[in-house]
C-alpha cells in the first residue's frame, strides 16, 4: 500500500512539472487534504480577480520594449502609456453591440415663451401722464431725479434718451462719450425738458461724475450724499481728491426742497453686472444707504441691454423674454437690495438718429415709475418741510424781539 502511494505521488509530481509553482502546489497540497487546493485555488482566482480589472492584463515581457525600458516610470502614468497602445477595441472585437444613435437634444432657448414684464402696449398713455405730471406739493416746481452709477454706464445716455422720447427726436445735450477711461461728466448738472416752446415738463434730471474704484478717481461717496441733500450747487465742478466742504463756492448751505432729490436712480450697464468691482459695489451701497436714510426713493436702470444679448439685439420686443436679462436683474436686485420691481431694462438711444416706439416704451415706463415713486416721497416729507420753516420762523421772531428790545434800551 505505502508503495502504491509512493508511486501515484511520483506520478503526479511528473505530470505537473511543467505548471506553475502556485499550480503544483495545489496538487501537492491535495494529497494533504482538500482545504490546501481550495487555498491555492483561491489565490489564484485573486490573482485573476485583480488582472480582469484591467481590460488588457499586460505582462512586463509582452509591452513594447520602449515601455519596459521606463523602469522609473510610475504604475500608474506606465498603464496610461500602455492604455494609449491598446489595439483599438472595435477592431479586437468583430461583433460590437451597436448603441443606436441617441437623439441630438436642442439647445435650450435664450427666451421665455413668454415676457416675464409686461409693458404697456400704447406709449401714448404714459406720455400724458408725464406731459401733465405736476408737484402737487406747493412750493416745488420740479420733481429731481439724481442719476448715479459706475463711469461709462450710460448716465448722460439715459437723460439724452428721455429728452428724445419726449421730445420726439433723436437729442444729445447731454454730453457722452464712448471711451470710458474715466468720468466724462465733471459737473453737476440739471438737464430740464421743453415740453412747448412756452414750457417745460415738471420733471428734471441731474447728471453726476460717475464712479470708480479708485478712491482718488471718480465722483465722491460724499458728494453724492450732499446732492441728496440738496447742497451742491448747479455747475460745481467735482473734484475727484476731495470732497466738497461747506467753505466752497459750490456748496448751498440753505437748500430749499426744490434743491433736495427726490428720485434717486441707479445706472449700471446690464452687461457688467458681474464683472462690477466691489469697491464701486461698496460705493452704490453707501449711496443706497444715505438715501434710504433720508427716506428718498430709489431706482435701477440696466442698460447696454442691446449689447449684452443677441435676441435682444436683432428685436427689441425680446427684452423681457431674455432668461440671460432676467437673470441679470435678479442678481443685480440681490447685489444692490433693490426689490426687481423696481429695476427696469433699457436701451439708450445711442445710434439711432429716429425714435422708435419700441426703445420709447421701456423708457416710459421706468420714467412713470419715477415719477410715481418721486411723488409719493414729496407727499410724504412734508412734515420735515414744515419743521425747518418753523424753525426758520421762531429765529426771525427772536432776532426782531431782540431787535426791538434793544431799541427800547
Ligand atoms: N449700445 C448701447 N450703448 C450705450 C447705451 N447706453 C449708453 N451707451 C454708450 O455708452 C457710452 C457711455 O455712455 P455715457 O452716457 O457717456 O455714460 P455715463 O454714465 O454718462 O459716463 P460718465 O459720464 O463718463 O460717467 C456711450 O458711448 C454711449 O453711446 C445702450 O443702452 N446701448
Ligand atoms: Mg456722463
């Protein structure tokens, strides 16, 4: 018996000396017991586990001799190499399972089917109103609207624009200009509109230096600030280093309501709106603020709308279709904190030489705005009014008690 297992171990041994070592190991094993070919089975099923990750299982040997020679070269940037030789795979496999070709998805539209802003359809409406606009607020002549916002933006453009609109054609008293470097407005200006040729509409505009990042370029944050309050004077001249002081000519120590703004817009070209530096965002804060603080109303003209968007280019009906516009008015309303009602999308009058019903209408529409929220201001600061001329009242009943007193003496 011992020889007979002696001799059918000899026999297996030969039969596998040609295999593996891990394979006659298994064998050998076997004669052991069964668990020691499971172990080696085992091993060898990882071992296989690991290569099938692989599509290719390369071995050293069999790659390209200019890849065996980078011996230094990482596992990893090695099998990128080598992936980048593998025969192509449609060729290795004859019967490929053909994928049908997937259906081409349209690009999203640029447009809502449906404007997401309605605009009076007749213009006519809005231009009565604003040809019979009057203060009802006794003592004042003209609603002021202050425009502000970044250099280049478009400020002059928007006064141009309305003046054009009411006027039925195409002006440019207010100066503007198309290199953008710096401030071309300097002055502090108020543009007022012929209505006839006897009068003029009861609403003017102030045009300002505009802003910059630089806190030595541009109009002053306090600047701005004493406009609101009515203190510069008509053609004071800012001065980009410094702000105006109450010793300089072009300071009005005693405004009077009619001095004061009661509209305060802000101008920003639509197309910038993300590319805007955070020091000139801080500024339009600041602004926002000091206004907020003195109770007067505010608003927002996005322009350049023609530039920013194609659809809108080709056909200005699209204005308020664009999901790019919209989206622009959103970010802008979560920018500044002015609520989207009161922003408005605008394209300036800039190379047309006719009006056109389709540019005036957004620009009336923001200008009735203006006017509405203006007017419900002077409504309600009528108390402040009283108050200074009280005040105003009881130093003239001193000065003339005084006055009589000393004559008495
Ligand atoms: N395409 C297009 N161009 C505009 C629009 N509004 C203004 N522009 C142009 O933008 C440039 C600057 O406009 P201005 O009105 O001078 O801007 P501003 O805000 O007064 O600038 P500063 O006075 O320098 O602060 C001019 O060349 C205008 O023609 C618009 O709606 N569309
Ligand atoms: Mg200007």
């Amino acid at each position: 018996s011992v020889c007979k297992d002696t001799f059918f171990l000899f026999i297996i041994s030969c039969a596998n000396s040609d295999e593996p070592a891990h394979l006659k190991k298994t064998v050998t094993k076997d004669l052991n017991g069964h668990s020691s070919e499971i172990r080696g089975l085992t091993r060898n099923r990882q071992k296989n586990k690991s290569e099938s990750k692989k599509p290719y299982p390369i071995k050293k040997q069999d790659q390209p001799a200019h890849l065996q020679s980078h011996s230094r070269t990482s596992r990893a940037s090695q099998e990128k190499i080598w992936d980048n030789h593998l025969p192509n795979q449609s060729h290795v496999n004859p019967h490929p399972h053909p994928h049908p070709p997937r259906p081409s998805t349209p690009p999203p539209s640029p447009l809502f089917s449906e404007p997401w802003r309605t605009l009076p359809t007749s213009t006519q409406d809005n231009l009565n109103f604003l040809k019979s606009y009057q203060p009802r607020k006794k003592g004042v002549k003209h609603l002021r609207i202050l425009l502000h916002g970044p250099v280049g933006a478009g400020k002059s453009s928007f006064i141009n624009s309305v003046d054009s609109v009411l006027r039925g054609i195409v002006t440019s008293r207010a100066e503007t200009d198309a290199n953008t470097g710096s401030s071309f407005t300097l002055k502090y200006q108020t543009y007022k509109i012929q209505k006839d040729d006897q009068s003029f509409y009861s609403i003017v505009f102030n045009d300002i230096m505009g802003l910059e990042a630089n806190l030595n370029n541009g109009v002053q944050v306090e600047d701005i600030k004493l406009a609101l309050r009515g203190h510069v004077r008509e053609g004071y001249k800012f001065k980009p280093n410094g702000s105006l002081t109450k010793n300089d000519p072009g300071y009005k120590s005693y405004p009077s309501l009619d001095d004061k703004v009661h509209v305060l817009v802000c101008v920003v070209p639509v197309d910038s709106i993300s590319l805007l530096d955070d020091k000139v965002v801080q500024k339009l804060r600041e602004v926002r603020l000091a206004a907020s603080d003195l109770g007067i109303p505010q608003l927002a003209i996005l322009t350049k709308v023609d530039r920013a968007c194609p659809e809108v280019e080709s056909n200005i009906h699209n204005l308020h279709k664009s999901k790019y516009l919209k989206g622009q008015v959103e970010q802008f309303s979560a920018m500044l904190g002015i609520p989207i009602k009161s922003i408005f999308l605008v394209k300036n009058y800039e190379s047309e030489i006719n009006t056109y019903d389709d540019i005036n209408g957004p620009i009336l529409t923001a200008l009735r705005q203006m006017v509405t929220f203006g007017e419900d201001y002077l409504v309600t600061c009528v108390h402040s009014v009283d108050n200074s001329k009280l005040i105003l009242l009881i130093f003239l009943s001193f000065l003339v008690l005084l006055f009589s007193y000393l004559i008495l003496l």
